[in-house]
C-alpha cells in the first residue's frame, strides 16, 4: 500500500468539504481531517459532515479527525501534514490568513519544505502574503474552482452544480524560476492524482502562468455577479443575466476585468481570454441556466459577514491601475459595498454599544 498521505482543510465550509470528501480515500491511504470555526460542534458531534451531492449523491463525510483551531491541528504533535489546503474566505482587510499557520509552520518546516500549501480561494493576490511570510522555502499550489456547493446548515453541504477546480504552482506570479517550476509541476501532478482518484475527473493542472490567467478569467465573473447581487437586492444569477438592463451590465464589468487582465498580464489588446476560455456572452448564456443559483457574497452580506470586498475588487482594481488600466464600473461598485459595510459594522457596533449600556444602568439600579 501506498505510503500515508495527510490533507489538513483549513476551512470546513461548502468547499473544503465538498474537495475534502472526494479526497478522503482511506482505501488509498489518503486521509483528510478538518480545521472548523463556528461549524466544529455540528460537525464534531456526530463526527463527520452530511453531503448532498449532484455529481455523486448523497453520503456522509467522516474525516480522520476534527480540529476547532488551527493550533488544536498543530498541538497534535504526531501527525505530519502533507497538505494543508485553505479554503477559508479571503478577507485581507480583517485579519493576515497567512499568520494563522504559523503555529503550523514550526511542527511541519524540514529541510525540504516538508510540506505544501494549497490555496483555494477567490480573488487574485491571495497567494502573495503566504510568499511573504514563509519565503520562497515554502511550495504553494494556487487553485480556482467552479464548483457551485453551499453549507445549508452547520455539518451539512448540498453541492448544486459542477466539480472542475483548476491547480498549479505559484512562485511569484511570473513563473520565471525553472527549478521551482519543476518542484511545482510535480506537487500539482500529485494533487490532481488524488483528486482524481476521489472522482473529480475534471481536476485541471496548468502552468503558473495559466494559473493566473484563469484567476483573472474567474474573476471577470466574481466581480461582475457577486457585488451586482448585493446591490440589486439580492437577485439571483440567472434573473441577473436574464434583465436586459443588468445583463448589459453584467457584461460590461466583465469586459472591462478582461481589459485589465490584459494590462496586468502584459497581453495584446483583445488577447483575453484565450482561446478556449468562456466569453462573457457564453458566461451568461450558462448563468441564465442556473437557476436559483447566488453568489457566495449575497449570502455573506444577508448574515451579516465581512464580504470578500479586497480580493474580488480592491485588489483587481489596485493591480490594473499600477499598469496604466482604469475599471470605473468595478470603482463605483466597490465604493459603495465598502460604504454599505461600513455603515453596516458601524450601526451593529453602536446597538451592541447601547444594549450593553444598558444593562450595565439597570444592574446599577
């Protein structure tokens, strides 16, 4: 049998769940455990999570073990993580993700890297904070997926549509260092086997350069659905697309993403996308399908959440304007989510400001 392979998910949500069942393969001796947040009792209490799948059925996804924190996972000083995949929400304006691994860091470094870190996240720029604080020792495989999966409930997933998650080596954007890329190219070949090897057929691997084509390719469509969902007041993807005005819209922020991927990525004017890449019009045609489909960024504002504002916006935005590219659309989008959060954060505070005041007055009475 082959020898053990450990996968640590940091991120026990719809889509660390979803990838981490189908790798989960005790009879191949893959193992996967979980790092939870507010899910870790759900999950905890009956030892695994409920999956409700389109592409594989129903079944119930029982990890090897299951974490509360990220140091709960590294205090278990007998187990060597081979993989520790993050699949949390990017949200660079809250908190530096990457310093939560830290306490990871110092049971797993070895003289080869020892380990090997798999970003699953929305956004482009997610990677570069990892890079800066471990240094180039560290081997990282940047992903993006297409999977359509939501937590209905805590320690339940229902996966709605699709299973393609595209991977491969990150350096520095570039993909200039050959020994790197080799080293990469190796890492991704064996993650892709193994998420093979769970059924996603369409698991991908590209070069560092394609990796970040395709970020830029998805987050033509981040940027366009997910804020344009807030602001109309929660429409869902397919009546989106199917309003003659709002797919106008639509459209729009997409070409304009495209302009500024080509700006960023040192592209001829109308080189993107590639070909082989969805158009904007084709992206819409297949929206129009998903019916009762909506972006993870309406949920995270209905809740209450921070929205992934920076990585799907902020930093587009940020690296088209370092090379000469202006995205009004996507400017006038992020202005007003970022004002509309704010307000937001700031009526929550001052309510919990004035009910704790409150009883503070009447336990003095």
């Amino acid at each position: 049998m082959a020898e053990r392979t450990r996968i640590l998910i940091v991120g026990a949500g719809a889509i660390g769940c979803f990838y981490g069942s189908r790798l989960h393969n005790p009879g191949q001796n893959v193992f996967v455990s979980l790092v939870c947040r507010s899910n870790f009792k759900a999950i905890s209490s009956v030892k695994g999570v409920q999956m409700m799948t389109h592409s594989f059925g129903d079944y119930f996804f029982e990890p090897e073990f299951v974490y509360p924190s990220i140091d709960a996972a590294a205090s278990d000083k007998d187990i060597k993580w081979n993989y520790v995949v993050v699949a949390t929400k990017a949200l660079p304006d809250v908190s530096d993700d990457s310093g939560q691994l830290e306490s990871l860091r110092k049971g797993l470094e070895t003289e080869d890297g020892g380990w090997c870190l798999v970003l699953v996240q929305n956004g482009v720029g997610v990677e570069e904070p990892y890079r800066r604080r471990f240094g180039e020792g560290l081997k990282i495989l940047t992903a993006v997926t297409v999977a359509n999966a939501e937590q209905i409930q805590n320690g339940v997933v229902k996966q709605n549509r699709w299973t393609r998650i595209s991977l491969g080596p990150y350096t520095d954007g570039l993909g200039d260092d050959l020994s790197a890329i080799q080293a990469g190219k190796q890492l991704t070949s064996n993650f892709v086997r193994l998420l093979k090897q769970g059924g996603i057929k369409d698991a991908e691997e590209h070069t560092e350069r394609e990796m970040q084509t395709l970020r830029w390719h998805k987050i033509a469509i981040n940027a366009a659905m997910n804020p344009s969902a807030v602001l109309s007041s929660g429409a869902p993807n397919a009546d989106m697309a199917s309003d003659p005005e709002l797919r106008v819209h639509l459209r729009e922020c997409m070409l304009e993403v495209f302009r500024a991927a080509e700006a960023v990525l040192g592209l001829k004017r109308g080189a993107f996308p590639p070909k082989g890449m969805a158009t904007p019009e084709a992206i819409l045609k297949s929206t129009e399908r998903n019916t009762g489909g909506r972006p993870s960024m309406l949920g995270d504002w209905e809740r209450g959440s921070r929205m992934e504002l920076e990585v799907i916006l902020g930093n587009p935005i940020r690296a088209a304007k370092a090379k000469g590219a202006d995205m009004p659309r996507l400017q006038a989008m992020y202005a007003l989510l970022k004002m509309a959060q704010k307000r937001r954060d700031d009526a929550s505070s001052t309510k919990t400001q004035l009910t704790s005041g409150g009883r503070d007055s009447s336990a003095k009475l």
